[in-house]
C-alpha cells in the first residue's frame, strides 16, 4: 500500500501541483511570521543589551502614593544622591541621567523622524572630562545653553555638520542651538531611525525636570565587583523614594518588552496565516475528493483483491503526508525569503530597524513542516475514508459514487443547527471574543449549508446565462451538478471576502462616527498639539491668545486627584471663560458653567456616583491640598470631551509642572489655510507643533484607518491567492473528469470557442456565488460587531460602503474569470476522437 501510495502521488503530479501550492502559502505565511518576528526581536534585544554595556547598577524614583491622600509625585534623584553612589565601595564611576523629547528641523524645516522616537538627553562629563555613552566623533560636547551635539545618524540624514544651527523644541517654542558635536552611540531608539540630542547637564536639567536633578543614576563596577555586590552597596546609601535595580535586570527587563510587543505582532500575522490555511483545507479537500473519485474503479479493485479499509485510508493519508512534506519545505525556504522581504521592505519606507541576522529558530523548522504536513493530512481523512466505505462491487459498476437523498437532509439539518448556534452567539455577543467565536461558528455552518444554497443563488444567473447561448446552459448545469465540490471551491472565496467587506464595513462606520463626533464636538477653528503628543509649554496659547486673529483659546490641562478620599480621578483644566464658544457639547441639566468650585461633569461620572446638578464633592488636589467641587452641568461625553471640566484659574495652583496638552483655538474668519499659516508662524514654524482643524483631525484618522485596512488587505490577500488556485484546481480537475463529455460536445457541433466559453461561464458563476455569499456575511458580521463598537463610540452607525462592496464583487468576477484561462484552453485543446474514447 506505501508503495502504491507513493506511485499514485507521482502518478498525479500535475494535479497535486495546485494542492502543494495552496499549503505551500500558508506555510509560507507561517514559517515568513516566525522568521520575520524573530529577527527584528533579536535585532532589538541586542541593540538594546548595548545600551546597558556599561550600566551595572541604575538608581531609579520608587513612585508611591504621598499620604492624607495626597496623589503621589515623581520624585527625582538629587546630585547629592549622586555623589554618594560614586563613592560606595565597588563603585568605579557615577553617571546622572536626564532625559525627555526633542523634536528636531531638518533644513527645510520638517521634523526629522518620527515624533515618538525624538529624545533629548544630557552629556555628563566623567573621567577626563568625557561621557563614556557618547564618544564624539567630531567636535567637543555641549558647554552652555544653546549648544546641543547630535547622533552621527541623524546629522548624516539631515545633512548636518558641527558648526550648523538646528532648530529644536522640547514643548513647543523653538531653541535655535549649535551643533557643537558629533557622537555616536548604541541607543537602541537610534539605531531604529530615532534622533538624540545632548545638551549640557543644567540645561537638560531645566528642560526636563529640576535644576540639580536627574531622573535616572548610573553606576560603574569596579573591575572585579559584581553587580549584585554594587547594587547591596548602592542599596545601603538610598532614600526611600529611590530604589536600584542591576543592568542584567535592566536588560532583561527591555528584552521582555521587546518579546511580548513581537508577540502581539505575531499573533496578529499568524491569524491570517491561519485563515490562509483554512482556506487551503477546502481546496485539499476538494482535490483530494475528486482525485479519489477518479480512481474509484481502482481502489474498488485494491477491495476486491484484499485491501481492508483501513489500508485504503492509509494510502490517502500517506499521499497526503508527502503533498504535505513537500508543501512544508517549500513553504519554509519561501517563508525565509519573505522574513528577509518584510525586513528589507520596513527598511526601505524609512521605518530603520537595528542591524542583525536573519533569525532561523529550530521551532521555525518544526512548525512549518507539522502545520503543513497536518493540515493536508486533516483535509485528506475525510475523502479517504469516504472512498474506503465504498462497497467494491458499486464502485465497479459506477465510477461517480452519487450521495444519497439522506446524506445531504443530514448535511443541511446539521449545517442549519451550526449556523443558528453561530447566528445566536453573534447576536448577543458581549466581546470580540465571543463575535469572533459566532462569526467562526456561522462560518462552518454556511459552509456546510453552501451545497443546499448553491442551486437557488447560481439558478438566479439563469436569465443573464441564457444571453450566451448552450454554452451558457452548460456552464450552469456544470456548476449546479456536484453542489459540494462548488461549494467547496466558493467557500474558499467566500472566507476571504467576508473578512474583508467585514472590516471595510466597520472601517467605514468607524469613520464616519469620528467625523460626527467632531462635527458634534468642536466650535474651535483649530486644535494645537504637540506632534509626539507631548505636552506644550503654556508659552504656546499665551503667543495664540496674542494673535490679532484669534478671538478665543483654551488650553486643555490634566491633573490627577482623589476623589473624596478615595477614588482616583483625573481633573480636566479648561479656560472656564471661552470654553463654551470652543466646544459644543450637549448637556442633560444645567449648563457650561465653568469657574471657581463650578465643574461640568460627563454623564458616566454622573451615573457612576449619582451627582446631579448642585451636587458636591470633596476633591484632593495634586499638591495635597484639599477642596470642594460643585456639579454645575451634565453633559453627554464622548471620545473627544469627557470627565471633569474645572477651570484653570482653580486648578492652575495646584499642579507642580504647568503644561498643556492641547489648545483649542478660535478666529475671526473660520478655518482657512492663511490663517493656519498666520497661527504656524507665530509659532515659530515649529515641525514638533500641528495645527489641525476638525477636517484635519477627522482626515489624520481616516489615514490611520485605511492605512491599517490596506494592511489587512494585503494580508488577506494571501487568503484569496489561495482560493483562485482552488478555483482553477477544481476547473481543471472538473475538465479531466469530462472529457468524454466534451469530447461528445465536439462531436456535436460545439466549437473550441464555445467549450473556452462553458468553462470560463462555469468559473464566473462559481466565483460570483462566493462573492455573493462572502459580501452578504461580512455585511452581516459588520452590523452585528456595531453593537459592541457603539459602547465604547456613541456615535457609531452602521455605513455600507456600497462602491467597495460592489468592487468586491468585480475582483470576484475577475477571480473566476482569470481561475478558468488555462483549464478552458485545455479544455478546447482537447482531441475529440482521444476524448470520447477516455475512461
């Protein structure tokens, strides 16, 4: 039975071509995930592991709660504190760290990079005058404010040389500094496209905390101290607000990070590896049924000779192991190709990643070739043992086993109760868990029911087929003819475009909910932020507020509190005077009434807490100092506006650094591009500052959404790559089954154009009824996810975007029309007389 297996599978090396191809990009998509994910983690952890190189023992701020219920604050680590370490027993040297953003011009004025990934830091002279963290590589270091040295990467990017002036913000006025030096350095940040700037200690320390302070202290081991023996030492001289931890601990702390964000990444690219996969089942299983099909005389004959149906199985199961193999080994060399691709592709759109190996790890190897080798095993069993139930007398006399009345009342019974299950858990779904778990479930009942529902959806194509003739009428007998093998090549298509009219569906609801509620939400003309979204200095709505075009700001302030005595809280600090000329939020009761002890609260709080209009509560401010707060209105929050309203001029005293996260501007003439550019320029032209109006706010999301739904598209792309083989795998093995009867069809009087005609008919009709069937259900899943979506975005509401829907089905068209060039050429090849004589 080996034997005979192994002849069968080289035997049928054509058609198992498709079938290794359809495994092969699953595996692919596997084996290209594990490669790609491990490289950049590998590439990160080391990176990072060099910055720690000379850290063995970091003293850092223990953040705590104060007491009487005061919020804690960020404590910070004295030059005192310093000096100490540097002398404890072991200890070779003492480094002080400050550090913050940095957003840097390049010569035209954009900033360079990315904003997250802009920093600052300080140079802190050591031994002989130099920090070891930073060796320049020309010029000195910084001296004095307005001197800063920049990474050689940077400065080589932007064109930059020691002697240039650079424009920088740290929170939103620009410093003009001089380049006094060039360094190079190990920061991982760096060496992933980011920007580092030093400035003098003091300096740094001005801008990023406390003259005299640093937020982080180094400390060098002596040679032959260990760094558990430095750290015991360190321990002995800290304040209770500090506390040390080692390098290593340092390091392997950056490196779980660095892991648990790759895995978030690689589940996500693994789940459309699996959808991939999926797919592939139905074309395996539809190959491997109408392979054994086609040698149903044979296997009937292997009975009659002494074959048991176990054997009979087995073989299937040993051909299906070695499409499996074959499909693994070829789908992991594809999947390094395309880890190396992924690499070199995020390199090339500026997104820099650390230098590194490609990454080949053993378990790489191992899933590839079990994900391919089971997967085609799985779908194989079940042909396999329906050809070994078989009675071998029936098989001789019939090549086609036709399934009984029976069998498909229990299919469509069994798929019906599938898909209600499916159906209900949808419907009352309280996760995306449980949504996606319904959508699955609905997803097998469909398919289990597509046999049932492919006669009334191809027969509704009847009047339009009939416009081309016999050809026509063929296509759609052939298509209605083995209801399971069509519906078992559409549900392929079908999967790929549920899930991608599913998310276009949400996509397009998602948006057109943010543009109401920025619609709903704003009056101002303008919203300033910080591009890293960081906060501003108070500097930038005082030069707003002086601008002869602006008649109203308000700067947006955050502090966090207690809440009669208890409850944390955040306090939201707005210009109690303008803010309802700016915002244009609907209220329950009262009114927008903002000043002293009057706060307007979201109608959450108010249902959370049971406050109302005139109601009062005790609030702990951030300095520790204590108050009472009055409900002067409720309104309804959203995304955008939401918690407790308190004017500035209350909150402003209390809060240790003043700083905005947000100024809403009004002017006199409305939103325009002069005006944008009037405002822009008495910024400064700052790159790290965006002015954005409620267009440019709805736009920058809309941007994220369809950058992320092309991602998808792309990933689910590989979903339909695999369902166009399985179209063509089945037209081709659907034309070497009949070729007796296109042989007779030629006899006839059926020309070669009108065979090409009846096969491509027969794929277009195929195709349109899983993009139907695909369309249909993610318009479905769609509907059903907005009642999820719309608890946490009040404003959502179900948008179908008709123009995509429609191209969904076009490339769905396209699909069946491209699936059926080669096997309608080979079908119209044919030899007439060689055709009517086949078995």
């Amino acid at each position: 039975m080996f034997r005979t297996a192994l002849r069968n599978v080289l035997a049928h090396k054509a058609r198992l071509l498709m079938t290794v191809l359809a495994v092969m990009l699953g595996v692919a998509f596997v084996s290209g995930t594990l490669v790609f994910t491990s490289t950049i983690s590998d590439a990160y952890q080391k990176s990072s592991q060099k910055g720690y190189d000379k850290v063995d023992v970091a003293v850092q701020p223990r953040h705590q709660d104060g007491d009487d219920g005061r919020p804690g604050e960020t404590p910070r680590l004295s030059q005192d504190l310093l000096d100490r370490a540097a002398k404890v027993p072991g200890a070779a040297s003492a480094t002080g760290s400050v550090n913050g953003f940095a957003a840097i011009a390049d010569k035209h004025g954009k900033l360079i990079g990315e904003g997250f990934s802009s920093s600052g830091a300080n140079y802190y002279p050591g031994t002989g005058g130099k920090d070891a963290r930073y060796p320049m590589k020309s010029g000195r270091a910084p001296q004095g404010s307005g001197e800063i040295a920049l990474d050689a990467k940077t400065a080589e990017r932007a064109g930059y040389k020691v002697g240039d002036t650079v424009r920088i913000s740290v929170d939103g006025p620009v410093l003009p500094q001089k380049i006094t030096g060039i360094f190079t350095t190990d920061d991982g940040a760096v060496s992933a496209g980011g920007s580092l700037a030093l400035f003098d200690t003091p300096t740094a320390q001005k801008l990023y905390g406390k003259p005299g302070e640093f937020s982080q202290i180094d400390v060098k081991a002596a040679a032959g101290t260990s760094q558990a023996a430095l750290k015991s030492a360190v321990d002995k001289v800290l304040p209770k607000d500090a506390k040390s931890v080692t390098g290593k601990e340092l390091a392997d702390d950056e490196a779980k990070i660095i892991a648990q964000s790759m895995d978030g990444m690689r589940t996500s690219l693994l789940v459309f590896a699996g959808i991939s996969l999926f797919v592939g089942i139905f074309i395996i299983a539809n190959t491997f049924t109408m392979l054994v099909a086609q040698r149903t005389k044979e296997l009937a004959l292997m009975r009659a000779v002494g074959a048991s149906r176990r054997q009979i199985t087995r073989s299937v199961l040993i051909e299906a192991f070695v499409v499996g193999a074959v499909a693994g080994i070829a789908g992991l060399i594809a999947g390094i190709g395309i880890g190396a691709g992924l690499r070199s592709l995020i390199s090339s759109t500026g997104n820099s990643i650390p230098d590194g190996p490609l990454v080949i790890a053993p378990n790489t190897v191992l899933v590839s070739l079990v994900v391919g080798i089971v997967v085609t095993m799985l779908a194989a069993w079940l042909p396999g043992r329906r050809a070994a139930k078989i009675p071998p007398v029936a098989a001789m006399n019939s090549v086609h086993a036709v399934a009984t009345t029976k069998s498909l009342v229990v299919r469509n019974s069994i798929g019906g109760a599938i898909t209600a299950l499916g159906a209900a858990v949808v419907l009352t779904a309280s996760s995306s868990t449980m949504l996606g778990l319904g959508a699955a479930v609905v997803l097998i009942g469909i398919f289990v029911l597509t046999p049932l529902l492919s006669r009334p959806v191809i027969a509704a194509w009847a009047p339009l087929l009939r416009l081309f003739g016999m050809p026509g009428k063929l296509a759609r007998q052939n298509a209605v003819r083995n209801p399971r093998r069509t519906a078992a090549t559409a549900s392929a298509l079908m999967i790929g475009l549920t899930l991608i009219t599913g998310l276009t569906v949400i996509a397009g609801s998602v948006q057109k909910a943010i543009d109401k509620m920025a619609t709903e939400s704003l009056k101002a003309d303008y919203v300033v932020s910080m591009a890293s979204m960081t906060p501003l200095s108070p500097d930038v709505e005082k030069k707003l507020a002086a601008h002869p075009d602006v008649t109203a700001t308000s700067p947006m302030r955050q502090s966090p509190a207690r809440i009669d005595g208890d409850r944390h809280q955040l306090l939201r600090g707005v210009n109690g005077k303008d803010i309802a000329r700016l915002t244009k939020l609907d209220f329950t009761s009262g009114s927008f009434a903002v000043s002293g002890d009057k706060v307007v609260i979201d109608d959450a709080l108010s249902r959370t807490n049971h406050w109302k209009t005139g109601s009062s509560f005790d609030v702990t401010f951030e300095d520790g100092k204590k108050g009472r707060l009055t409900v002067a209105g409720v309104y309804k929050g959203n995304d955008l506006m939401r918690g407790i309203m308190v004017d500035n001029r209350t909150l402003t005293p209390h809060l240790s650094e003043v700083n905005d996260n947000q100024v809403m501007v009004k002017t006199k003439n409305g939103a325009g591009e002069a005006v944008k550019d009037s405002l822009r320029k008495a910024l400064g032209d700052n790159p790290a500052i965006q002015i954005q109006t409620k267009q440019d706010i709805s736009d920058g999301i809309s941007r994220m959404i369809n950058l992320l739904l092309n991602m998808l598209y792309g990933l689910l792309a590989m979903a339909v790559v695999v369902a166009v083989l399985g179209v063509i795998n089945t037209l081709a093995m659907s034309v070497f089954e009949r070729q007796q009867e296109i042989g007779m069809l030629r006899a006839i009087g059926l020309d070669r154009k009108g065979i090409k005609r009846m096969v491509r008919l027969e794929s277009l009709v195929i195709s349109l009824f899983g993009g139907v069937m695909g369309v249909g259900l993610g318009v479905f899943f769609g509907w059903a996810a907005g009642d999820l979506i719309r608890k946490g975005l009040s404003t959502y509401e179900l948008v179908l975007p008709w123009g995509r829907m429609g191209l969904f089905l076009l490339l769905a068209a396209v699909v069946g029309v491209l699936a059926a060039l080669w096997p309608a050429r080979r079908a119209a090849k044919l030899n007439m007389l060689s055709a009517i004589k086949a078995e």
